[in-house]
C-alpha cells in the first residue's frame, strides 16, 4: 500500500507520514522544503519511502510528482495554512490569493491527477485537511475559512460522484492543532505572536491527527467516514459579536 502526503515537511503532515510509515504504508512524502524533506527520510531511515519537492500552486510539478508515485491507495492533501489575522478589509490581496492558490486548487489539482487510477483500481481513499473555520466563521477567518468551507464541500460531491466506485473520501476538520507551524505561518514567523495562541490551553496534537488517519484506513472497505470534526476539550464556539451604536 502507497500514501502520498502533500505537505509532510512539518506538523500534521509529517505526524501522518510516520503513522502510516509504521502502519506498513510505503510513503511518497512532498513539501517545498528539501531539507525537512531529507530530514524525516532519515527518521524513516530511508525504508520505504521517496521524497520529492513540491510545490501545490505548480501544476506541471503535480503532474510530475504523481507520474513518478505510481500506484496511490491514500492521498492525503494535507498542504495549506492561513495566512494573517486582519479583517478583510484590511487584508493583504496577495495572501487570499496565496491560500486559494494552496489550500482550494492545489488540493483540486493533485486530486483530479489522481482520481482516475483509484476509480480505474475501484480502491483508493482520500484524505482531506480542512478545519473547523471551514464551519464556523470567526473575525480574521475570511478567506482561510472560506477556503476550507470549499474543502468541505468538494469532498462531499466527490463523495456523490465516486459512490460504487470503491474510491473513499474523508475531510478532516481540526481545531486548534499545537506544535505545527500554522500559527507561526499565519502571524509570518513572530514565534512570540504563534506561542501566545496556544498559551494556558491544550491543543490538539498532530499525532491526534496522525491517529484519526490511522483509524479511517484501517476500516473495511465498505465504511466511508464523510466528515470528522474535533476539538480540544479545551476550545469553543465564540459568541456572535454585535457592533453598538455608541
Ligand atoms: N494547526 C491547526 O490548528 C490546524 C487546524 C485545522 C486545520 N489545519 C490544516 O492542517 C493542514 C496542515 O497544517 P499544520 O497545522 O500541520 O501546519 P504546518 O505545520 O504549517 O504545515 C503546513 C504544511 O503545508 C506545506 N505547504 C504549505 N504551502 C505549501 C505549498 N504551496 N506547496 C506544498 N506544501 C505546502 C508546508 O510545507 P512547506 O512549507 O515545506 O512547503 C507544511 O508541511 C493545513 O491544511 C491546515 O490548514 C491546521
């Protein structure tokens, strides 16, 4: 069995990827950063397990990527990431256009150039990343959230189009998740700001993920899990806000 992990370089990716290493999987982990990649092909120890640079927002290094991987039981489009915290009023063009690019076409891309081998196979599971902001809406979520709300819904048609085919789909919507490099990504590598997020609460793990995963891929071939959504016990849902009239 072969899992391809998009974004395996850090946090939920890379805890994914060493799951399914000792689950038996051989691996074919991506990210943009070679050297993490290297890295974690050393702590797999080289066994079972190829790596090659990717970027999501390149559709001709997609291509390439799954014309080199072969035969594909799991994809897991794990790679995305909110980029700030500003109203959208306020927010940089570039970085909606960033997290489009990543987290909606990326993910479009990767699973298009994939789908017809599992369909043609009648096997094969997909895993998405989405996230509770894909659900609940909250200040500074614009288009991140808006990007995972697509997540959510393109996994469930894919659900409608591929039932009989034997092809399973799973969106996975986290909450906080600690000890990942989301935070630090989104407030553009002020450690102190990325901390602060987690500070006197217990987030999710990765390996909480990495777990989650384990679970959904060990299940007969006839059960299909649509949508996990999860927490820390720790999080909750925020009141509406309402602008006064002073
Ligand atoms: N942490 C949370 O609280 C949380 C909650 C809900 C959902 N999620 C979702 O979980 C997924 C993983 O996030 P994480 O928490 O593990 O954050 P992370 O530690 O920042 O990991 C993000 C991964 O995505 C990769 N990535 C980003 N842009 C990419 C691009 N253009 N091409 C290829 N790879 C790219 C990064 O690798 P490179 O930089 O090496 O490319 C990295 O491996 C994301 O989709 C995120 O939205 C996270």
């Amino acid at each position: 069995m072969k899992a391809l992990i998009t974004g395996a370089t850090s946090g939920i990716g890379e805890a994914i990827a060493v799951n399914l290493h000792e689950l038996g999987y051989e691996l074919v982990i991506t990210g943009r950063r070679e050297e993490r990649l290297a890295k974690l092909v050393d702590r797999l120890e080289g066994h079972r397990v190829s790596s090659h640079t990717l970027d999501v927002t390149d559709d001709v290094a997609i291509s390439e990527v799954v014309a080199a991987a072969g035969e594909v039981d799991v994809l897991v489009n794990n790679a995305g990431g909110a980029l700030g915290l500003a109203s959208a009023q306020e927010a940089q063009l570039s970085d909606w256009l960033t997290m489009i690019a990543t987290n909606i076409t990326g993910l479009t891309v990767l699973t298009h150039a994939l789908l017809p081998q599992m369909v043609r196979r009648g096997s094969g599971i997909i895993i998405n990343l989405g996230s509770v902001a894909g659900e609940f809406p909250y200040p500074g979520g614009n288009v991140y959230g808006a990007t995972k709300a697509y997540v959510r819904q393109f996994s469930l048609n894919l659900k409608a189009d591929l039932a009989g085919t034997g092809v399973r789909v799973t969106d996975i919507e986290p909450g906080m998740v600690g000890d990942t490099e989301f935070s630090l990504v989104r407030f553009n590598h002020d450690a102190d700001r990325a901390a602060s997020v987690y500070d006197n609460m217990t987030a999710l793990k990765p390996a909480d993920i990495a777990d989650l995963v384990r679970y959904i891929v060990t299940l007969p071939s006839h059960v299909n899990i649509n949508t996990v959504s999860l927490m820390p016990v720790d999080q909750g849902f925020g009141p509406f806000n309402v602008a006064r009239q002073s």
